[in-house]
C-alpha cells in the first residue's frame, strides 16, 4: 500500500487522481476505441517528442511513468525479480525491469500491466538504458521502433547536433503518416506544441511560487503532481489541472501557507523520487523543519518550446534536456537553484538505477558546495527497487547532515 | 557545592560505549562491552558500573545525550548522530584536528571539521562492510587470529599479498586462496590492511583531506591499518589514547554543552 503523508494535503490531489485514473482507464481499454477511432498506442520514453505523435493522433503511454507507479505501491521490487529470473541483470534501472517484469507475470504487475503496443518510440536524451530496453521490447512485441538519437551536449546545442535530430524528426514524421495512414498536419501539431508550451510554463511558475518562505509546497508535493506534465503533456487536461493546481498554490502563498509547518531549513533535491518511501522518506526532514523547496527533477519538465519551425523547436527542446548535458551544465543549474530558492542546503539521491543522473553527482557535488558555501549530503537508494534502501544508514546520514544545518 | 556530570552514550554495532565528564569537560569515568543482542542494557549495565566506581548516584547526572546505531533505544535527553558526537569530542581532544577518520563495527566515515567542531562536511562508506571493523573480524576468522592480533602480524610482513575484492565476501575466499597457495599469513593480513585503507582513502576523497588528520575508532587501534592508511593518504595520523570511546566523549560534552 501507498504511504500516507503528514503534512498539509493538497485539495487539488482529487483532481489529479481523477485524472490520472481516467487516463490509465482509457489506456486500459484502449483496444475498444483505438482501432475505430483509428489511433495506435504507442509506449514512448519520457524524453520523446510527443506533440509530433499527438498530431498523428497517437495515444502515448509511458512505461517510465508504470514504473513509478509499481514504486509506489511496492511491487516493484518483485517484478524486477521476474526479470532477473528472465536473464536482466540487476544493475539494469528498475523501471525497465519493473516494466519487463509486468510484461512476464501481468497478474503481479498493477492494472495487469500495460496494453500492448502499437509502436515503440525511444529517445535517447535521457539515457542510453531506453535504447536497450526498447529493443528487448521491439523483439518480444514485434511492432516497429523508432529511434531519436540526440547527441550529447558538452557545450550548448550546435547546428550540427541541431540538423541532425531534425532530420530524424522529419524521417519520423514519414513514417508515422505511413503508418497512421494520416498525413502530417501542420497545424495540429501546432496546436499540440502551444497545449504543451502552456502547461509547461505553469508548471514553471507553480514551481517558482516556492521561493516563498515559508514554501508552499515540499518535494513529494512535486514529484506526485508531476504525473500530468509527463503523460498528458501536450493536451487541453493538462493545462486545465496545471491552472487548478496554480490557483490553489498561489492562494497558499497569499495567506504564508508552509507545506512543512515551522518550515526552518530549505533543501534542494536531485534525483528521482525514492517512490516506495514518498512520503517516509521526506517526514525525516519535514518533522525536523526541513521543506524541500524545488529539485532538479520534476524541473527536467520545465523545457520550453522555442518559437519557430515546430519540427526545428522540438529538436531543440528535446536535445537540450538537462540529463543530456555536461556535468558543468548540471552544476550550474544547482547553484542557480540553490540561489535563486534560498536554500540552505540540498540533498542528491545517489540512484543505483539511473547511471546518467547519478554518476556525476560526486563531482557536481564538490563543485556546488564550494561555489555556495551550503552542504550537500549523498543518500544512496533507488528509485523503485526497494530492496536497495538501507534505513538505518539512510536515517543516520539525514540526522547528522541535518543536525550540521541546526547549530547543536 | 556538588559538581555536575554528564553522560555519552555510543551504542555501536558491535560495542557500547559509556564516557562521564565533569562540567570543565573532564573525563571522570568511562566503559566499554560488546554490544551483544541489546546493546541498550550493555549500556545501562555500563552506567551503573561506573556510577558505582565513582559513588555516585543517578541524580548526579545532569544530562544524557545517547548516539550510535543504538541511539534511539536509550532513554537519553537527547541522541544526537555520531558523526556530530565524534566531530565534538575530537575537536575537544585535537583542536587543530580538521579531518577525522572513523573506522567503526560497521561503518567508516570521513569528517571535515570547521575551527570548534562543527561538521562541515561528511562521506561514508556504502551499504557495505568493505573498509570496516566488520570486514577485519571476517578475515581475521579466516585467517583464524584474533583481530587483536592482527596488528602484530602485519607488522611481520615481508610482500604483502594484494586483496583486490571490495565485497567482504568474495574478498574472504580471495584470502582463502592465498591460504590455499601457501601464503605467509603476515602477508595475507598486510593485504588485508592495505585494502581496508585503500577503501576508507577513496571515501577521503571525497571531502577532502585536510590537516591535522585524526584516525578514531576501534580500528584504529591496529598499527596495520594505521600505517597502510598514514602511507595511502601520504600524510600524518593522530590517534587518541582511547580511540574507540571519542564519539561517547563528544555526546557527554554535548550532554553539557561544554563548548570547545
Ligand atoms: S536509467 Fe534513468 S533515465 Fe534511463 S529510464 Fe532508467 S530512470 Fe529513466
């Protein structure tokens, strides 16, 4: 079972979960509406262009966003099993064994597991791991995998880098009218990207109304209302819940409302949630003032769409996502953070699953202290397999970092 | 007028720790046992021990403050973490201490210290028991000496025999093997040292290493461990007369608030 929280609820949380059930239900039955209505299911990376596969009228489903799922309800450390058993190693991220793990024993997995694919679309911004994984997937489903292969950025986004993932895009969006038997309409697309550019730039400025003190929201705050942005990105749903959960944030702020009553540290985060402790893990620091006041990863999503040619504009957003960039980049982005919210202090989840996220962090670490002068503590889990969380060193490791913030 | 004492208590994995000091800061007594199954009655075993030794009653306490991996078990006034005890009781006995290394039952840890004690910053090992009191005792089984000893055979050794496993586990069949191949045992405990102060220098790493540098804990009592480490880290190491009880001293100076 989920965890219960333990400190101001969110009214707009009914909401959410309405919407995220109707999402999941539709997904669910989609094989009584996508053949008529002509629309294929597509599983798709969280990094993947999917205004383009909205404007094919594709229905996208995020098997990252099922992995967290079966994090949150703490199965997933028994689907993973099952793909251990199958042959994954266990160094593989956990969303794609949880994910293999549904596919091998649905009855174990929630909501029987995910429909079948239509299509299988991978983007390589994020990790290399999707590219694998999809192909695992590509083998046992035998439907088409498209690949988007954005180079990774060193520096800031060159031409080169530019023109080639426009190409794919374009290759891409041939294959897709082939393949939907609808031809590319321009202004579909168009209409999809402003949905998304919308619903991102609420999703920025909820995020920037935490630089109140006290702040109105703490980090699983974000990490749950996060889902939206993530699968539904790109639709009018998602804007409308963003404006709901926009109001209620901004009236929070009005009246000095604090997620964390007596809100006395500000820490930053970076890295995936720990989905099995979502709120466990977070009542360490909230029952001792400590509030969560933005991270770097529900941030990953506040990407905006540039103006201009949307087949050029996607290749842009999509290719200058933060976990396709140098460690200098990450860096930067933390300090900013660090500044810009006020924070005392931040707190890196060393993710055994995802290697791009956590592999530098040592080094931004060292970095970020020494250009702010605030202390940065490393705890080590995973995001979705539980058997990884150690809690007695965990706790051991909050305490000492949060007693060097509280003058004893 | 009476004086007035404080308590620290450090329940450890594998031993409970229990130090007095006087209001100047002064330690009046302290105790030491294995931790066992309950290292909480150890613990209440030790203080009464010692308030007997001293005549002293319950109520001349003035304040207990508990830490260690047992720290929530004993009814204390407070339990602080013992990486915020062992940087007190260091700065107490070291002031020009700003690195501490602590190798423990089950865990090592790097401290940076600011001027007064306070943790600048810390790193410890990983959920593992590499780099550990733990992983000394395992391979001390294997080798069948008693940990104490090791000391001395290390100190005997001619080519040490390289450890390269990380993992307790396969680093004790690693030992094995060199038993199996005829190794001098002396040799094989060199190894086993070195690879204890190659794990807890890459943990050094990163905080950084600044000096005076301060090895504590139980291991380091062990003048292997000691010197592979001094050799690894190419810098100099205090070691406290008592290393295992400084974290226990820090917690009663806290109990205190006895300030450096
Ligand atoms: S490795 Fe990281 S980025 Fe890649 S799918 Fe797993 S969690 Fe996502």
């Amino acid at each position: 079972m989920a965890e219960n929280r333990k400190y101001l609820p969110l009214a707009s949380t009914r909401r959410l979960e309405k919407l995220m059930t109707r999402y999941y239900f539709l997904t669910r039955y989609h094989r009584f509406w996508g053949k008529p209505l002509r629309r294929p299911l597509a599983w798709v990376t969280s990094g993947a262009p999917v205004e383009l596969l909205r404007a094919f009228r594709i229905h996208p489903v995020y098997p990252e966003n099922y992995g967290a799922i079966c994090g949150t309800r703490r199965v997933s450390a028994q689907l993973c099993q099952v793909a251990e058993a199958a042959g994954y190693s266990q160094d593989l991220c956990s969303y794609a064994r949880s994910h293999i793990g549904s596919i091998l024993r649905p009855e174990l997995a929630p909501m029987g597991g995910l429909p079948k694919p239509d299509l299988l679309v991978a983007c390589n911004n994020i990790c290399g791991t999707v590219l694998k994984w999809y192909e695992a997937l590509a083998r046992i489903f035998r439907v088409p995998l498209l690949v988007l292969d954005t180079p990774f950025l060193p520096g800031e986004l060159t031409e080169s880098a530019k023109s080639y993932v426009l190409e794919q895009l374009k290759h891409m969006a041939d294959f897709l009218a082939h393949f939907t038997g609808r031809r590319l309409d321009r202004r579909e697309l168009e209409r999809h990207m402003a949905l998304s550019k919308e619903t991102v730039n609420l999703w920025k400025e909820i995020r920037g109304f935490c630089r109140a003190k006290p702040s109105p929201l703490n980090a699983p705050d974000l990490f749950i209302h996060m889902a939206p942005i993530v699968v539904l990105r790109g639709t009018p749903q998602a804007v409308h819940y963003y404006r709901l959960l926009r109001n209620e944030v901004n009236s929070r702020v009005q009246q000095g409302q604090g997620a964390v009553p007596g809100e006395k540290i500000r820490l930053v985060w970076d890295n995936i949630a720990i989905w099995y402790r979502i709120f466990g893990f977070f009542q360490m620091f909230s029952e001792r003032g400590a509030c969560f006041v933005t991270d770097t990863y529900s941030g990953g999503w506040v990407m905006e769409l540039t103006e201009g040619d949307p087949l050029e504009s996607l290749a842009a957003t999509y290719t200058e996502i933060f976990l396709n960039r140098s460690p200098e980049f990450r860096a930067r982005q933390m300090i900013e953070l660090i500044k810009d919210y006020n924070a005392d202090g931040f707190v890196m989840h060393s993710n055994r699953s995802c290697k791009p996220y956590s592999l530098v962090q040592e080094v931004i670490r060292r970095r970020v202290m020494q250009e702010t002068g605030v202390p940065g503590l490393v705890v080590e889990a995973d995001m979705a397999d539980q058997r990884v969380f150690a809690e007695e060193p965990v706790r051991n490791r909050v305490q000492a970092f949060l007693e060097t913030l509280s003058d004893i | 007028m009476l004086n007035k004492y404080y308590l620290g208590i450090d329940i450890g994995s594998l031993t409970t720790k229990v130090v007095l000091v006087d209001d100047t800061g002064a330690v009046a007594a302290r105790a030491a046992d294995r931790s066992g199954y309950s290292g909480r009655r150890v613990a209440e075993r030790l203080v009464e021990e010692i308030l007997k030794e001293k005549g002293l009653d319950k109520k001349d306490i003035s304040a207990t403050v508990a830490t260690g991996y047992g720290r929530v078990t004993f009814p204390a006034d407070r339990e602080i973490s013992e990486i915020t005890c062992q940087a007190r009781g260091i700065a107490h006995l070291f002031p020009a201490a700003r690195t501490v290394i602590d190798i423990g039952g089950q865990d090592s840890k790097v401290i940076k210290l600011l001027p007064g004690g306070k943790v600048a910053d810390f790193a410890m090992n990983d959920k593992c028991a590499a780099g550990t009191g733990r992983f000394l005792e395992v391979m001390a089984g294997a080798l069948e000496v008693r940990v104490e000893d090791l000391d001395d055979l290390a100190a005997q050794s001619g080519e040490s025999c390289p450890i390269s496993s990380i993992c307790t586990v396969f680093a004790e069949s690693e030992v094995i093997s060199h038993i199996a191949a005829g190794r001098q045992k002396a040799d094989i405990v060199a190894g086993v040292c070195a690879s204890v102060a190659a794990r807890v220098a890459s943990l050094a790493s990163r905080t950084g290493l600044e000096p005076e540098v301060v090895f504590t804990g139980g291991v380091a009592r062990n003048k292997g461990v000691v010197n592979a480490l001094a050799e690894h880290l190419r810098c100099r190491l205090l070691v406290p007369e008592e290393p295992e009880v400084t974290a226990a001293l820090g917690a009663a100076l806290l109990a205190g608030n006895i300030k450096v």
